[in-house]
C-alpha cells in the first residue's frame, strides 16, 4: 500500500470536459505542465450523448486516443497521476478494457518506462438489481422517473452504476500511475485524489464540481482549454491557462450552477455538496478563490443507475418544401403522410416523427412562436420499428408519400416535396429508462478494482 | 422597454440529468439582475405562459444572488435523446427567452 503525501496544496490540470469529442488545445495544456500541476485528470463520459452510446455500448469520441496520447506523455514525463472517469463515454466494461488497451498502446509507441495502470468496472448486474426490488427495497426514480420495477430492469441492455470517491481511493492506496474508471460521478474523479492527499471533503468535493468541465468555469466562453484547480486546507483556487482567459467570480458563481437543476446542492454516493453558503473572491487577475462549501454524509447509501432500452431500429429521410400552398398547410400535408402509412402498415408496430426545421423542430411542444412564414420548410422523417427492413420501408414510404401529398389547392402536379439521396439508416433508437438509485452496504461493492502494468 | 438579450450576458439552457433542463439567466451586475426581477416578466407563471406548459412541468425556480441569475428547471416529456428528440443537450431551448421584454 502507498502511503499518500501530504502536502499543503494540490494542484489538479484539467483541459476537457468531455474527453475524446475534439482534441483538447495543446497549447494552453503545455502552459499548464509547465506549472507543475500533481495530476492531470479529465472525464471520459456523460449521459448528455443520450442513450444510445450505452444502449449499444460505443464511444461517442473520434478524438480519444488523441487526448489520451497528449495526457499519458505529458503526465509521465512529469511522473504524475493521469485518471480518467467515465471511460468510453457510458463506463460500461468494454469502454475500460478499450481505454487501458490504448494507454497500454501507447506506453509501448512511446516507449514509456514501465508504469502501473489501476482500473474498475462499473457495470451492475440485473440480478443484484432484482434481488434488492425480492427483498422489498425501493429503487427511486430521479428526475421525475417513476420507482424501477423488473420488467423495466429486463429492457435495459445494461445497467451501470455511478461510483463516488471510493474506487479512486483504493486505487492510489494501491500505487496507480493512470486511474482509467467506470461510470462515476464527474466530481469524483478530483475529489477522490484531493481527499486521498487528507484535504478537507467539503473543499474536495466542491473542486471537483468547479473544474469538472475544465475552461468553461472561465471567461469569455472557450472549450478545450487547460485549467487548474488548487486545493489546500482552507480553500480553492481556479487558475485558467489559456492567455485570454480568465476565471471571474460571475464566470466562476455562474458555473456552479451549470447543467445542475440547483445551485445549491450536488448529490453523489456517500453525500451531498452544500454550496449554499459559499464565498467567491478575485484572488489575482485570472484566479478566483472559493472557500465555505459544506459536506453532508449520507445517512444512507445509495448509488445511482443508469441505463437504456431498445426501441426499434431506426431510419431517416430528408423532405424538402419550397411550394408556399404546402409550407402554409405543412400540418395538413403530414396528417395525410401519417394516415397513408397508418392505411398501409395497419398491422404493424411502429412510431414516426416529422421534426419540422424552420417551424418547431428544435423546440417541439416548447416552441412560442406558432406562426412563421418561411420561403422553404425542411422535414426529417424518423422512422422506427422493430427490424431493420420495416423500418426502411416505413420511413421511406413516409418520405414519398409527402412526394405525392394530397391536400386541396395544390397546382404543383409532378411533385409535391424536394427530396434527395436515399433514405438514410440511423442509430437504433434507445431511451433512458433506468435513472434511479438503488441502496447498497458498502460504497465498493458494485466497482471491483484491478490493477496491471503498461510500458517498457 | 429592453430585451432580456439586451440586458443579460449569458441565456443558456442544458440537461440536468436526462430527463430535465436547466435555464439560466445570468446578469453582469446587480442592478439588471434586479431590474429584471421586479419586473416579473420571469416568474414561474411567466414561464408556463411562454412555454406553454403546466406549472408542474417546472421541477424548481430560484433567484440566486450570488450569480445575479435567474434559474429554472422544467422536465422533459420524454428523456433526452429518445426518438423523436432533436435537442439531446437540451442547450438550444433557450432561444425563446432572448426575445422578452423587459419594461423599464
């Protein structure tokens, strides 16, 4: 077991909030080495992708091996901890195994001397699940989910469990060099290093929400870009290392509430942030220091879940309206394409959607303004059903039938709709249906931790 | 008479996990945090009227002084990212709260 230092502050480099989605700016991350940070870290994954990333369990990032190639060097030359959370996007098993596959790559490419790599899964099984629902315990929804039941747990395609610090922990105890983690939560994997070198929780945990997406804390807005935080045993410090950044106390107080239904509180396994009280200070041009934050231990522990289940395979079609008659009548011409394909699939499962770009495709049910007079409508036509050939067929009728739409008036007689190229195949559709907690006894019992060796 | 574009330096929305999203509204300095405050003009009741949604669609609403910002939180009808969802981020949803105004 490694015996951690102790010291008066640490320094933590973070220069992605999503890593592998676009290559992290080498300049402003070498700007930050150079201040000699005592970890690199950044966040492998979210469920902001949506489900389809877990669903079929593949990584979103084209840029992975990319960040990881400039992290690992750079970290390893300097003889600093790397940890990655989320690995693979979702942290599903396979998302591990293909990240210490690339470290252990690229160690060989770069003829790094010999180092360890500490891993852990995160992936839980639908027994242990079913098991808790036998024994009477609930399974809560979050935001707004209602409780698990089994035929839910049955759908998913797999469920993983959302770690807190502990897995970290054991894994430093254990003398890791690179950390690559399961699913956790995106303070977790900051916190986890500043409470294993004995810094305060509350100051841990709060520095872990504040640079969990690195340069975005920083002002004007900029993504890719290096930061570092800074702990010591009474406060926080928020440096960003691009030169055109700096960290305010509005860019600062205004992060801390982002993508987070409150402000005021973060929930993770073992306890809760309590920003309520927290001071922001201009500690010098581009620093901002942050003190006050509060921790409050669970009293009972309960771990996030998170998974997704198939709808259908899925296809596309672009439609495209010029004629005004059929812009001005555009929900009369989809009436008539969902009861021509209603008339003709009558006997089968599927579910269609026309998202209506230039009226309320983005905005759907949400969108005020209700009348608009566009020259030109564009349609996508989603289509799915249970297999593949259906739900081409489906999807494509639709696309033809806004071809030959019949609605009154229409003096354009050889075809009612611009369209192009064929119908395209999309990614499965999967939705979130497990967003829930689940109680558990120990904080480790869902994340086995292993440990191997990488380099020459 | 000004709009809320006008008056604030940031307006975005984003997931909050994924099945809500989050708006904040964030000002450069107190006086038009407050401003826009006293006006009313962004209330809970404001809110449902210009997204046409039920009071219980909004899972929380908070003044947060700290930030001299305005955040609200509503849930979506179905997760992010299901079909028929072309927003998975939910980060464009704020593009109707530019345009209101603010009387003086």
């Amino acid at each position: 077991m490694t015996k951690p230092i102790h010291r008066q502050a640490l320094k933590v480099l973070i220069s992605t909030g999503h890593l592998g989605t676009a290559p992290s700016s080498r300049e402003s991350f070498l700007l930050g080495m150079a201040a000699n940070p005592d970890y690199v870290v950044a966040d492998g994954g979210s469920s902001d992708p949506g489900p389809v990333y877990l669903g079929e369990d593949i990584t979103l990032g084209h840029f992975a091996r990319e960040e990881l190639e400039l992290f690992l060097t750079e970290s390893r030359k300097k003889g600093i901890p790397l940890v990655i959370g989320s690995a693979g996007d979702t942290g599903s098993n396979r998302g591990v195994n293909e990240f210490v596959s690339i470290i252990k790559e690229l160690a060989q490419e770069h003829r790094i001397p010999k180092f360890k790599i500490g891993y852990f899964y995160s992936e839980v099984s639908k027994d242990f699940l079913k098991q808790k629902l036998r024994n009477g315990k609930e399974l809560s929804g979050l935001g707004g989910f209602p409780a698990l039941t089994k035929s839910e747990i049955d759908l998913a395609t797999r469920v993983v469990a959302v770690a807190g610090i502990h897995p970290f922990l054991k894994l430093l105890e254990q003398g890791a060099d690179v950390i690559i983690a399961g699913r956790c939560g995106d303070i977790n994997f900051t916190a986890g290093p500043c409470i294993y070198h004995g810094f305060p929780e509350p100051l841990a945990y709060h520095m872990g929400k504040m640079i969990e997406c690195a340069s975005l804390v920083a002002e004007p807005f900029m993504g890719k870009e290096t930061i570092i935080g800074t702990i010591s045993h009474d406060d926080i410090k928020i440096t960003p290392y691009h030169p055109q950044q700096r960290c305010t106390i509005a860019s600062v107080a205004g992060h801390s509430m982002y993508e987070r239904e409150t402000p005021y509180y973060e929930h993770t396994l073992g306890g809760t942030l309590d920003m309520r009280a927290c001071q922001y200070e201009q500690f010098d041009e581009r620093t901002v220091r942050i003190t006050q934050a509060q921790w409050i231990p669970a009293t009972e522990l309960r771990v996030k879940i998170e998974g997704a289940k198939k709808v259908g395979e899925r296809y596309m079609g672009f439609v495209g309206l010029r004629d005004p008659h059929i812009i001005r009548n555009v929900d009369a011409a989809i009436e008539w394409c969902k009861s021509a394909v209603a008339k003709r699939f009558a006997h089968e499962q599927y579910e269609l959607f026309f998202h209506v770009f230039g009226r309320n495709a983005v905005l759907k049910e949400l969108e005020p303004v209700r009348t608009t007079s566009p020259h030109e409508l564009g349609i996508v036509v989603e289509g799915l059903a249970s297999s593949d050939t259906l739900a081409e067929k489906i999807t494509d009728f639709a696309v033809r039938m806004f071809f030959l739409v019949r609605i009154p008036g229409v003096k354009g007689t050889a075809g009612t709709a611009a369209t192009t190229k064929k119908t395209m195949k999309s990614s499965p559709g999967y939705m979130w249906n497990i967003n829930h907690t689940v109680p558990i006894d120990d904080p480790m019992e869902l994340f086995p931790v292993h440990m191997t060796e990488a380099g020459v | 008479m000004a709009k809320l574009s006008e008056l604030a330096s940031t307006i975005r929305s984003k997931n909050a996990g994924v099945n809500q999203i989050t708006f904040d509204i964030i000002f450069p300095d107190v006086a038009s945090y407050r401003r826009v405050l006293a006006s009313q003009v962004i209330t809970r009741d404001s809110i449902t009227r210009l997204f046409n949604i039920p009071a219980s669609r909004i899972s929380d609403f908070v003044a947060f002084d700290l930030a001299n910002a305005i955040k609200f939180t509503i849930y979506r009808l179905r997760p992010s990212g299901s079909p028929g969802d072309w927003d998975i981020l939910g980060c464009q949803q704020y593009g109707p709260l530019l345009e209101v105004e603010v009387p003086d």
